[in-house]
C-alpha cells in the first residue's frame, strides 16, 4: 500500500511540475507577444499590374506601441518600402478614451506612404456606445483617409489600384450599415486591381463572393487566439471552435485571394498560443 501510495504522490508531483512549467512557458510567450510581431510575406499574382505592388496591412493593433512612440514598427514599415498602407480596422479597444498612440502612428506612417483606413468593431461600439463620433475624423485630420462604404482610385505608376472600404464590422452589419447597397451600385473596374477590405473575414465568404473583386483584406480574429498545428486557429466568434477563416491566404468561390492579418495588438488578457501579432506585407506580381 506504501509503495502505491509513493507511487501515486510521485506521479502527482510530476503533473504538478509539468503544468506549472507549460503555464510558465506559456505566460513567457504571451509576455513576448506584447512586445514582438512577425513579418509575414503574401505572393499574389495578376495580369493587371505591370510591376510589383506592395501592400502593407496594419489591422487589430488595438493602440499597442512597439518601442517608444512605435519607433521599431515605423521603421520596420519604412524599410519594406510600401506602395499603400492599409489599417484593416480595431485601431483601437472601444473601453480606452485615450488612443492618441494610434493617431500618431498614422501620422507617421503618411509620411512613408498612402495610408487608408476602415472601421472595425471597436471603433464602431465607440462611435455608437461611447458617443465617440469624432473618431473617424480624428484618423482623418492624423492622414489617414477613411473608407466608410466608400472607394478610390489609385495610379501606382502605370497601374490602376481600386480600392473599396466597408464599413460592416459584424456579419449582420453589411446589409443593416449599407455594404450591400454600397456594393450593388460600385462599379468595378474589370481592368484595374481591385481590393476590398472589411474587418469580419468571414463577410468575403458568407456576403462578399457575389462582387469581382481581386484580393481582399480582413483581421478582426486575431489568428483564431491560439494556433494548434495540423489544426489551425482555435476560436472566432463567428464561427466558435475550429474557424475556417483564420489567418493567411485563402482562395474564395470568385477566385479572388483573401488575405487575413493575424493583427498585431489585442483587446483582451487572452495569450495568444503559437500565435505571434503580425505585419503582413502583400506583393501584387504579374507572374
């Protein structure tokens, strides 16, 4: 009976040991997400550009600095050498009154390149819940031109970029916040290169694949929290355990290319799991 019972206290003090060091290791990597992001890099290829176009995505930063004043994501930024700059929306966490960190971010990035910006959740429950309705304004007056159901035409050198902003921050809000009626009366140019963002990812699939469109740009789900290999993204609320949509590139039904930025901030004390925040970078080829 003794040595059964040493046995089992021995089996217990190794469980112990191992979940406090798994817990360890995991506040260690949650500690460093806080404070590094990966670059990742998206090939997309289209006979409608004659040279490489660069897009750079910005998306759920959530008014999170990377160094002082976000001295090291500037420069980062500024050395890929971006045609366009794209802040796919959650700029901010809808609780905090104070995300002049994020304004000054845009500020300098202008300097590096166009910058162009749509709504997310949080910035849609501050404007509808806190009453924050200078915040699309604010973005605006720091250069970065908001895209509210809204688009524009950019000449990159020989090339005609369009680029097409929704302001639908949920599945529900793409008819109720005009998309739909937005999307129906666009015309698409069928020889320049379109690019649609919108915050949900799950919109391209359920909402979007009606419309010709060339590449399309989300976030919003933060890589899906924790990512397990042979798996994927654990969790969006969109669609619970085991999304789909979770990060990376994706073909959709249109054959566009739908690429959706794991986000380089959070608005929660959830880890992230295998997970690191990310910058994505999009190279537009025409081979």
């Amino acid at each position: 009976m003794k040595k059964i019972l040493k046995l089992l206290l021995f089996f217990f003090i190794i469980l112990v040991v191992t979940v406090v060091a798994i817990g360890g290791a995991i506040l260690v990597y949650w500690q460093y997400t806080k404070t590094h992001y990966e670059i990742s890099f998206f090939q997309v290829t289209s006979k409608k550009v004659s040279r490489n176009i660069r897009f750079i995505v910005i998306s759920d930063i959530h008014n999170r600095e990377y160094g002082e004043n976000n001295e090291l994501l500037i420069n980062d930024i500024r050395s890929l050498n971006p045609d366009l700059i794209l802040f796919a929306g959650d700029m901010v966490i809808k609780q905090q009154d104070d995300y002049q960190a994020v304004l000054n971010l845009a500020t300098n990035l202008t300097e590096i390149a166009p910058c162009y910006g749509i709504l997310g959740n949080h910035e849609s429950e501050r404007i509808v819940f806190s009453n924050d309705k200078d915040l699309p304004k604010k973005f605006e007056n720091a250069g970065l031109k908001m895209l509210r159901n809204a688009q524009d035409i950019i000449h990159i050198g020989m090339d005609t970029i369009q680029l097409i902003g929704l302001s639908a921050s949920t599945t529900y809000g793409f008819e109720e916040y005009g998309g739909r009626a937005f999307m129906d009366k666009t015309s698409i140019d069928p020889s320049a290169f379109c690019v649609v963002m919108a915050h949900v990812p799950i919109l391209f699939d359920s909402k979007l694949t009606d419309y010709q469109f060339d590449l399309g740009v989300a976030g919003h789900v933060h890589g899906g929290l924790a990512i397990i290999p042979y798996f994927g993204g654990l969790y969006s609320n969109e669609e619970g355990f085991l999304p789909t949509y979770y990060a990376g590139k994706y073909i959709l039904s249109n054959d566009a290319t739908l690429i959706i930025s794991r986000g380089l901030g959070d608005s929660q004390n959830i880890p992230r799991i295998n997970n690191m925040p990310e910058l994505a970078v999009i190279d537009v080829n025409w081979y």
